[in-house]
C-alpha cells in the first residue's frame, strides 16, 4: 500500500467521479482511459505520416531537428 498526495480540491473531484469504486479500481480504469487515448492519437499521426510522401516525412523530420 502506497499513498499519493493531491490537493484536497483534486480529492473532491476525483470521489465525485469515483463512486463506489475502490481507488485502486478507479485509477486503473483512468489509467486504461489515458492509455487509449494515446493509442488513438498516435495512431492518427502514424495514419498521416503514412498518407504523406517520403519527401514530405524526410522535410518534416528534418525541420524538426533544427
């Protein structure tokens, strides 16, 4: 067992979302929640790169080192 310090107006929130959950259960399931969006929205990015031209890539990449 562990603790994790938040303020006491994060606390508030979280219970009012949290219900009847046990905390462990409820940060999992935010945690997954988190996760699939990420995976979503890499996906996207990965679907536009594979959309554009490797010129277009090479450029990008190449803008965004310098």
């Amino acid at each position: 067992m562990s603790t994790i310090p938040v303020s006491k107006e994060t606390k508030k929130r979280l219970e009012s979302i949290k219900g009847e959950k046990a905390w462990d259960e409820f940060l999992n399931e935010l945690a997954n929640i988190a996760l699939t969006e990420n995976r979503l929205k890499n996906r996207k990015r990965m679907q536009k790169l594979l959309e554009m031209g490797y010129d277009e890539v090479r450029v990008k990449k190449w803008a965004r080192e310098y």
